[in-house]
C-alpha cells in the first residue's frame, strides 16, 4: 500500500475486510459518551455522542469495534485506547477481556488547561489512554523530554541544557503528558470537533512503532493519527463513516504528510 489510505464507512465492516496481523499500533477515539451531537461551531464535520440505550448501547458498540480491530494488530502490536472520565473505566475492563490483563502497558494521561469550572466539583481536564500490547515483544522506544531546573547549580554529572524558559535537563518519559489542547485560532486546527493535536499522537507513534510500521485508526476524523504517522515515516490506515471527515482528512494528509 502506499504511505497512507483513508476509506469511508463503518469501521465494523471495514476492518475484517482488511489484511490481519499487520498493524504495529492501532490507536482508537471513538466517540466518549458524552451524550452529545459533536460539530464545529462553524460548521464542517460532525458526528453523534448519543446513546437512547445509554451505557449499555454504548458498551456493545466499544466492544464490537474492538472485536473488529483486534485481528489487525501483529503478533506484538498495540492497541491504544483513547477515552475520558464517562467510560475510561468500562474501557479498561473491555481491553483486559479481548487481551487479558497482564497485557497492560501503560494508562496514559493527557492533562491539559480548556476553559470552563465547575462548581460542584474540581476540573476534569485530562483523557485517559489505556495501552495494551497483544504480545510480550511489543515495540517500545523511551522518549526524553525536558525536566526544567530551578537552578543550575547542585547537580553532578548531568547534562544541563538551556533554553527560552531556563535550564533543563531531559529525563524519562513518564506516563503523565501535559501537551496543550487545540483551539480554534490554531494553525493546526482543522476544524473537526474534538480534534487532537499532532504533538499526541506523535508521541504514541514514536513510542510504540518503528519507521515502515502500520498505524491504524478506525475512528480517524480529521486524520491527526494518519498526517503523524506519515511525518514519521511510517504507515497509515484510517476508516470514517462521515464523509466529510474523509474529505478532510484525504486534504489534510495532501497538504501536510509531505
């Protein structure tokens, strides 16, 4: 296949229709339960977040997209799911069903600072991301990222950087990433409701695949997982049932993969 595809329709008819065992990442966002029809406020894209038989039809769906995806994976790929506070947990438990639990990698959290407070409880402003590796082998590339100092000074035997906002040193990944959410006066937006931001899904492939790896996305929206994938040198796969979601992301992948 080329460096990317996108193909519009229902990710349960799709994917078995797909070669398995080739997927060294499969990365699902599916729509969170958040009981809500998800548009831009300009228009453009849009998908459903309603559920009328509530948690259980919303469960039969998860379970069935990823009974559905499973097969895709390698041997040793891995599936991340992406979720947040409403169904996080039931999403763990569908994960330690299909793979057992000692298939737990890491439950990833993306802490970022949105508009909006509460006043019955504290902000709920981080995703969840439940990693699980379908065998022992699985890749898995530790990333740096910079620690900054209080001072320079005290320290024996580590390498100091520097930059714009002071000294630094670059540490171990750890499972707690503070990225920024998009907004909407972002060059990267794209106007796709819940879109993510590159910076993420970069750092997940750069984790768990190699150069020349599959990454697939079967709920790919605007085509953030398959636009990182292909910057990255590696392989992407992506269904949508929206058709406009299609458009946009074949625009996107044609505007910015290069």
């Amino acid at each position: 296949m080329s460096d990317y595809r996108i193909l519009c329709g229902n990710a349960l008819e799709l994917a078995p229709a797909m070669p398995p065992g080739e997927a060294a990442l499969a990365y699902l966002d599916p729509p969170f339960f958040s009981g809500r029809r998800r548009r831009n406020q300009a228009g453009g894209p849009a998908y459903d977040d309603r559920w009328p038989g509530g948690m259980v039809e919303y469960l039969s769906f998860l379970r069935g997209l990823l009974n559905a995806v499973h097969p895709l994976l390698k041997p040793n790929g891995v599936l991340a799911l992406h979720l947040d506070w409403r169904a996080a947990h039931h999403g763990r438990l569908e994960l330690e069903r299909l793979f057992g639990p000692d298939a737990f990698v890491n439950e990833i959290i993306w802490s970022y600072r949105t508009g909006g407070v509460s006043r019955r409880s504290l902000g709920r402003k981080h995703d969840n991301i439940h990693v699980f590796a379908a065998g022992p082998q699985y890749t898995f590339h530790r990333l740096r990222e910079k620690s900054y100092l209080a001072h320079r000074y005290g320290f024996q035997n580590i390498e100091i950087h520097e930059d714009e906002d002071g000294p630094y040193t670059l540490s171990a990944m750890r499972d707690v990433w503070e990225l920024p959410a998009l907004r909407g006066n972002q060059k990267e937006y794209a106007g796709y409701p819940t879109q993510k931001p590159l910076a993420l899904l970069s750092r997940l492939i750069e984790c768990f695949t190699n150069p020349g790896d599959l990454v697939v996305d079967p709920c790919c929206g605007s085509g953030t997982t398959l636009v990182a994938a292909v910057r990255l040198g590696r392989r992407g796969l992506g269904f949508d049932s929206s058709a406009e979601a299609v458009e946009l992301a074949c625009r996107r992948l044609s505007e910015n993969a290069s």
